[in-house]
C-alpha cells in the first residue's frame, strides 16, 4: 500500500526530489568552497573570518525570509464532514 503524503506523492517519489535537490547542492558548495580556498590561499583564520562572515549573512537571509513570506500550509485542509463535533449529539 502507498502512503500519500500532503502533496499527494508517495513517499519514494518525496525522497527521490529531496535528494535531486540536496545532492546537487551539497557537492556544488563543498566544490565551490574548494575553488574559493585555492584561488585565494587564505589561512586557517581567514577561512574562519570568510566562513562567520557568509554564516552571518545567511542567518539575515533566513530571518528577512521567514518574516517577508506569509506562512503556506503544509497540508491541505481537508472539508469533509468525517468527524462530528461533540456538540451536535443531543442525548
């Protein structure tokens, strides 16, 4: 049996597009950090100053991300009429 998620794609379907996206993603920075740290022959404490830098500015990218974009909801509501409130039954 396939289980379904909020998007409406099985679980195989959900771990093969993560991984089309972090894959790529994570080789592409681990290669370009690389490139970067030869081009520049930078020491153990610049790289650091280079590394707290970008940290920084990422977490300003996160925070102004997470404050400008409205929240969307991970799963659709659903408005079917499965579960009857308590208050409807009359005893």
């Amino acid at each position: 049996m396939t289980a379904y998620h909020h998007y409406e794609l099985c679980s195989d379907e959900l771990l093969l597009r993560t991984g089309v996206v972090a894959v790529p993603g994570g080789a592409g920075g681990f290669m370009a950090g690389s490139v970067v740290n030869k081009r520049m022959s930078l020491t153990t404490l610049q790289k650091f100053r280079v590394m707290f830098a970008l940290s920084i500015v990422s977490l300003c990218a996160m925070v102004s991300f997470t404050i400008q974009c409205d929240t969307a909801p991970l799963a659709p509501q659903q408005n079917n009429n499965t579960y009857v409130s308590s208050q409807q039954h009359s005893l």
